[in-house]
C-alpha cells in the first residue's frame, strides 16, 4: 500500500487554516480545517494510477437548497476531458458524466443522496478508469461514499480517457452553495488502496530537536506556509524536531507516516536526496533517500509499522520522546 498525499495543510492543499468553525473538523484527529470559499476548487493533482482512493472529512456548511441556478462540485478529470461531475441544481443533485465522445458532464447521472448540510462527514472517492474496470481502455467508474455509505456510482465510456489515469479531482466548483459561499476540509489522504475506515492525525513539528545543521528548523517545518522551508546545503545536513502528540485518539496506531515535502531549489541539486530520519533516545533510524523530481512541491513519505528502537507497535506515549526530521544525501 502507498499513500500519495496524508496532509491537512494550507501550504499542500490551499485554502486557510481555520479552528474557528464548530464542527468543521474532528477534534480527535485534527486541530483545524482548511477553509475554502465556493469559487476555488481545491484541487488534488493525483499519481498517475488507473485505480486509486481519495478520503477527507468535509463540511459544506450551506448548500444552495432553493436556487434554480445550476452548480457543480466533486470533479474527476483525466488528461483530456472532466468524466464526472456532482451537478446541482434545483436543490437536487446528480452524478453527472460525459460519454461517448463528450469532454465535459453533459449526461444526467444518478442521484446523490445523502449529503449533509451544516455536518462533518468523511467523504471516500474511488476512481478506476481503463483496464482498471473491465478491461476496456475507453472505461471509468466512480463511486463515492459518505461515512462508509454509498451515495453515488457512476460507470461510463469515453474515447477521451483511452487507458489514462486520473490526474485531478476537485472538491469544490461553482454555484452550489449559497450565504456563506464556504467549505471546509481536513485530513486528506490520496492511496493506491481503499481508504474507507482508516483514520489519522496529523502531528506537526513544535520544538528544536538534537539536529540542527540543515538550514530552518521546526518553526519553519510546522507553519503551514509554503514560503518558508528548511533546506541542506551539503550532504549529512541535518534538522530533527519534537512533537506534541496531545490526547490519544481511540484506536490503536497501525503506522507511522513521516512526510517531507520537498522540492528542487536548483536544476542540479546537491544533495539531492531526502532521507526521512525518525531519532529515538539518541539514535537515527533512516528511511530509504527519495528524490524530489522538479522545482515542485511533492510529498516524500516513509513509513514506519513498528517502532523501530523496541521493534514492537507504537504506542501514543513513544511519539512524546520521538524526534522527526530529514537528512541531505547525494
């Protein structure tokens, strides 16, 4: 299994972090939403995989329940046209596609029910197109689930998608909400495998670390700010921070994620090679270097099923001790 994207941060994903907002998050997995307003889409660039998962919480705190306008929202988009579509209008909403030859949704889908208004709920996305379905490259299915219910499944053809993965979806989109005009989402996960359950926090650096001979520390690897970073100039540059875990969640933790997101800064970097670094009581624990493609921001994630200094699963008191950063390599 991989997971693609497991964040709830404005400099990944847009919008503003938002705590003011009663219910707008869970408060056992997160501290904040991200809040958007109706015109931005919120988009998720997607791996180029014919069969992936999207999970979020979500909270559309003000549907247009009366307008006679037409909206959208809750787009998939392969390379050449948008497949499907959530359509509004009327204060109904339908699951819209394009077929045949069409690039947009102009062909009235199933309903969707069961989409709160003023109500978090998780929101699972599975999308599958070309030999992912049935074989058949001109293929796509989507099916959506609210808190682990089906609301809504599309299956159609398109000579358009012609064996292409996804590459976008967007939580937002025009008109379909009204008042307020805002939405809000938290915890966001893109995987390769069903996402349907799963549950997570997010914990962000809060203190300085025993390393610190990268440049930028966990003041600039916590803020949510895309404009400020942490960089290695030379090859074993180094930054480690401390966490502040707060309450255990229920459960019992399956894994630790550690994501940097990272970027080239330069056409040839050197180093260029991030190595995701857990520190337990004095020693590092070294994930596999991975390598930003280009000058874009991209998660790089390594993960962690047992604790690796007791080699047993973690418990929440272990992630009071634990140390999370990154080295430079070539």
């Amino acid at each position: 299994m991989t997971d693609y994207l497991i964040t709830n941060n404005a400099a990944i994903l847009g919008g503003t972090e938002d705590a003011s907002v009663a219910g707008s998050f869970n408060p056992l997995y997160a501290n904040h939403a991200l809040r958007f307003d109706e015109a931005s889409a919120a988009s998720l660039s997607l791996p180029a995989l014919n069969d992936l998962w999207i999970r979020a919480d979500c909270y559309y705190d003000d549907f247009d329940l009366t307008s006679n306008g037409d909206g959208n929202f809750w787009t998939v988009a392969v390379p050449n046209v948008d497949i499907t579509m959530v359509d509004f209008s009327n204060g109904s909403k339908t699951l819209d596609y394009a077929s045949t030859s069409s690039a947009y949704p102009l062909q009235t889908g199933p309903p969707v029910t069961g989409i709160p208004d003023a109500q978090l709920f998780t929101l699972d996305v599975h999308i599958e197109t070309g030999s992912a379905v049935a074989g058949n490259v001109d293929d796509f299915r989507v099916t959506l689930y609210m808190n682990l219910s089906l609301v809504g499944q599309v299956i159609g053809k398109n000579n358009y998608v012609n064996g292409a993965p996804p590459v976008r979806f967007d939580f937002g989109g025009a008109d379909f909400l009204d008042g307020n005009a805002r939405f809000f989402l938290s915890n966001v996960l893109v995987s390769d495998q069903d996402t349907r359950g799963r549950r997570f926090r997010i914990l962000r650096p809060t203190g300085a670390g025993a390393l610190a001979t990268a440049e930028g520390g966990y003041n600039e690897l916590g803020d949510g700010d895309s404009a400020t970073f942490a960089y290695a100039r030379a090859v074993g540059d180094a930054v480690t921070s401390t966490l502040t875990p707060g309450a255990s969640p229920p459960g019992t933790i399956g894994k630790i994620i550690l994501a940097s997101y990272a970027r080239n800064a330069v056409e040839t970097p050197n180093p260029a090679t991030v190595v995701n670094r857990l520190r337990i009581a004095g020693t590092d624990y070294d994930a596999t270097g991975l390598s930003p493609a280009s000058g874009s921001i991209e998660a790089l994630s390594s993960e962690w099923a047992l604790n690796p200094a007791t080699g047993v699963p973690w418990t929440w008191v272990d992630l009071a001790s634990l140390e999370i950063g990154f080295m430079g390599d070539t």
